[in-house]
C-alpha cells in the first residue's frame, strides 16, 4: 500500500474568509487530507492514482466545507468509500470479461442453445466473436452469402442426382466459388474423389450441413449474441460483490447522515 510519511496526524483545513470562494480556498490545501488522514494514506493503493483519488477528496471538501477534524473524517470516510466502490465495477468488469473470454470459446453449447428447437445449429467449427460483434448491416450481408451458398450447391447436387454426360464437371461449375475451392482442396489432399460419386458424398457430409448452419447462424444472430452475452455474466460469481457494493452504499448512507448531523448541530 502506499504510504506518505509525515509527523502531524491530521492538518485542519482554514477557515473560509467571507470573500473567498471555497474553491480558492481549498485548492492550495486539496492534498493536506491525503497526506496526513489516517484512511486517505491507506486508501490508495501502490498501483492505484493518487491524484485522481486527491481529486475525489478535494471536490468532497468543497462541497461539504468541513470544520474540525471530525467532520473531516467523515469526509475522508466518504471519499474511500466512492473509491472502494470504484474497485468494485473494476472487479465487476473483470469477471464478466473473463465469463466472456469462456463463453466465445464454447461455440457449440452456446449456439444450440441460443435456439433449442432449432435444427441445423451445432456451433461446430464457428467462431463466436465473429457472431456477436457483428453489426445488422453485417449479418444481413452474411445472411444474403449463406443464402446464394446453400442454392448453388442445391442445384450442384441436383445436376450430380440426374447424371449424364460431364455431371460432374457441371456440378463442379455450378458451385459458389468459395465452396468450388474448398471441394477443389478436398480433392488435393484426397479426402475425396475427384468425381461424381465423391463430390455427391462431400455435398451429403460437409456442404450441405455446412450451409445450413451458416444460414441459421445469421437468421438467430440476435439470439446467439444474447445468450453468449448472458453466459459470459455468470451472474453466480458476481454475487459476492454485489453484497459488497449494497454494504458499501449503506456504509455511505450512515456516513453521510451522520456528517449532515454535524452540520446541523453546529449551525
């Protein structure tokens, strides 16, 4: 933790001459409460900004104008409870970024159940972040490509199921250029036959399949961006800081009656 070492236990702040502003009068002194407070020197830690956190004190003392070194406790007490508070949407943010980061790498049990009655949705070789950070415009346009995918290669196997003289060459032709190219590479690494038969298996085991699933990804996009973003709040593991923060807001609460309480009686 940092700490700044000093012989005096609390410097009280001057009193506010009636032609001062309070803003001219606490600017020279905005660091006094940070360096000599008991709770400032230990409420910011070594990694943590000073300044930003003297920022917080001085507009607290401004607006309240404290007299005596009760009433700056109080203060300062105020001051390191918004700053916890901080700490807390910090810790948030980091847990439902890493309940994100989990979420994206589990495309094929996030898909599936972002619309469970829905076939043709396996997740499998889909790259979540792609669906989730895609724009309308974007999904609209992946929607369209699936679309002109899935009937070139309907009509690709209806050229194959009637046969004939240069089926497969036709069928070959009749192909999206992207799934032209990818039949074109099974080929090259054999995994199938440069022929009728091979082709008619590769549309059966792996196009066919392929392009319904693209197509339903784009048509559910909304709903796979929905439940992979309500997987990544794992809302399980923020519950411990959300009794935190109410603890911290009613610490607030007590606090910030009590130094009005002292203002009054002192008024």
């Amino acid at each position: 933790m940092q700490t700044i070492e000093n012989d005096s236990a609390v410097v009280p702040f001057p009193a506010t001459p009636a032609d001062e502003t309070p803003q001219n009068n606490y600017e020279p002194v905005r660091y006094n409460a940070m360096k000599h407070g008991i709770l400032s020197r230990l409420a910011v830690l070594a990694h943590e900004d000073a300044g930003e956190f003297g920022d917080l004190l001085a507009a607290l003392v401004e607006e309240h104008q404290p007299a005596g070194a009760t009433e700056m406790h109080l203060i300062e007490e105020l001051a390191a409870i918004i700053w916890r508070k901080r700490r807390v949407l910090m810790a948030e943010g980091a847990t439902i970024n890493q309940g994100l980061k989990s979420a994206v790498k589990n495309a094929e049990s996030v898909i599936p159940s972002a619309a469970p009655f829905q076939g043709g949705l396996s997740g499998k070789d889909t790259d979540l972040r792609d669906v989730v950070t895609a724009t309308p415009s974007e999904n609209a346009e992946s929607l369209q490509y699936a679309n002109l995918d899935l009937k070139a290669t309907e009509r690709a196997r209806a050229i194959l199921y009637k046969g004939g003289a240069n089926a497969y060459e036709k069928a070959r032709r009749a192909l999206h250029e992207d799934s032209r190219d990818s039949w074109d590479e099974g080929v090259e690494d054999e995994s199938y036959s440069a022929d009728a038969e091979g082709m008619e298996t590769w549309i059966r085991e792996w196009l066919m399949p392929y392009c319904y699933q693209r197509e339903r990804e784009a048509q559910h996009q909304p709903a796979i961006k929905a439940q992979t973003l309500g997987e990544g709040l794992q809302a399980h593991r923020l519950e411990k800081l959300n009794r935190y923060e109410v603890h911290l807001d009613r610490k607030f609460e007590r606090t910030l009656a009590m130094l009005l309480k002292m203002k009054q009686l002192r008024g």
